[in-house]
C-alpha cells in the first residue's frame, strides 16, 4: 500500500466524508473535521496544495484506530 503523494487537503478531507466526517471549522490554512461515527472524533487536516506523506499517514492511522480498522482496510475504503 504506497500512500497518494498529490493528494490535497481538501480532497482527503472529501474522501473522509465517506467515513461521516464534516467540517466543523476553519482557521486560516487547517480545518478541523468531526464524525460522531464511533463515538465522537475530530481531526485536523492542513489544507495545502499537497499534504506531506508523514502528515497524511499519521491522519489516516488516527481516523483508522477510531474506527478499528487496519491501514489497509482504511485505505481501500477511502482511495479504493
């Protein structure tokens, strides 16, 4: 599983949807997304013009463990 290296914070936070996440707020370049899916869950997504590997992976391992999910099952879920 190699992890999308041109994917913008606005498009992960559009595939998150699927997962029931919303945007709840804004403040300046970082919005701040939450689900109520699983009990109540909120994260934070820069929104720049391509999010750095790191940042991304360590998003999509947070949204995984909340929802007890592996990375993999995550990730067919969202770019599948």
């Amino acid at each position: 599983m190699r992890l999308p290296r041109d994917i913008s914070g606005r498009e992960l936070a559009k595939r998150l949807s699927r997962l029931g996440y919303a945007i709840t707020r804004q403040t300046g370049s970082h919005i701040r997304l939450t689900t109520s899916e699983c009990g109540e869950h909120h994260v934070t997504v820069p929104v720049h013009a391509f999010l750095r590997v790191g940042t991304l992976s360590t998003i999509l391992n947070d949204v995984a463990q909340h929802h007890g999910l592996t990375r993999e099952e995550l990730f067919s879920k969202l770019f599948g």
